[in-house]
C-alpha cells in the first residue's frame, strides 16, 4: 500500500562551515535546525568579514606607507579618516558581492540595488561608528605609546603603531554591527 503522504527525512549537512555549525548548535545550543542556518550564515559571514579585513587592513598599510602620516601633523585627524575611507569602501565592496552570493544566496526576492543600497546605508552608519572609535583609541594609544612604551619613537612610528590596534577593536564592534543590521533588514528576506 503507497501514501502520498511523505515522510521528511533529515539531510545532513554539506559544506564544512554547514557542519561546523550543526555541530555548534548540537552541542551547545540544542541542535535547532534554524538556528545551526542562523549560525552557518554568522559563519560564512565572518568569513567574508575576514576577507574584508584582508581588504581593509592591506589597503590600510599601503595607504599609510605612501602618505606616511605623522602623529603630530595637525591635519593627521583627516589623513586618518581619508586612509580609513578608502579601505573601508573597498571593503564594503568586496563584503557585499561575497555575502550576497556565498552567505545569503537565498536572498533574491530584493532586487540587487535595493540590498546594495541598505548594505551601504548599514556601512556608512558602520563607517562612522568606526571613524569614532578609531579617531579616539589612535589618538589615546599614541598618547599612552609617547610616554610609556616608545618615548623615544618618530612620530611615523609612533602614528602607524598606535594606527592598527585602534583599527582592529573598531572593526570588532563594527562586525557585530554589520551583521545583525544587515541579517535583520538587508537581508530578511531569507528564512
């Protein structure tokens, strides 16, 4: 005797971020299948993030190499925000053509210029959380470096190495940002 009525089988997952993540909200979470997705896509969107740091950080050292900012230059306050700038787009760019094909492939009810356009309001306000912290911890690491650590160093020194540590907790709270904004109104389209 045959049913119409058929069973739901369990697949497994596939991919090593998709068993990560099974494996994640098994263990520790109660093995929820929407919630294992919802951990994948943090996942694969740290992935992204990671890319993007790649990006960010890589355009930031150039930048830095070639305007060779100084500390105590009284325009150092919009160098640093135009080298911030210009790795932060570049990011933007690569993070939203990997997340919108890798981490949300599913989300195609939005025409592409609509999610372009909230990911990029997302990353201004992202943008300028980060000029923010950025501006502020350079400044307060260079003037803790000046009389601690590097009393001695060239203010070129003294810039860069104050530069990445700040840049580095304000990409840490800018992730955290950019993923539930994005997750919950960028992409929210997907289940």
């Amino acid at each position: 005797m045959t049913t119409d009525v058929q069973t739901e089988t369990t697949q497994e997952p596939t991919g090593l971020l998709a068993r990560l993540s099974a494996w994640i909200v098994g263990r520790f979470m109660g093995g929820d299948p929407k919630t294992a997705r919802e951990m994948e896509r943090f996942l694969k969107f740290s992935v992204v993030g990671t890319i993007g740091f790649v990006v960010d950080f890589g355009t930031n050292a150039i930048l830095v190499a070639l305007l060779r900012p100084k500390a105590d230059d009284p325009n150092v306050g919009l160098i640093t925000v135009f080298i911030s700038t210009t790795a932060f787009v570049a990011a933007v760019i690569n993070n939203f053509t990997w997340n919108r094909y890798w981490t949300y492939p599913d989300s195609r009810s939005k025409p592409i210029l609509n999610q372009l356009v909230q990911f990029t309001i997302v990353n201004v306000i992202a943008w300028i959380i980060r000029s923010i912290v950025l501006l502020f911890l350079q400044s307060a690491f260079a003037g803790v470096l000046r009389s601690t650590l590097m009393p001695d160093a060239g203010e070129e020194t003294l810039y860069a190495t104050s530069y990445f540590p700040a840049l580095v907790i304000a990409v840490i709270i800018v992730l955290f940002w950019n993923f539930f904004i994005n997750r919950y109104w960028t992409y929210n389209d997907v289940d």
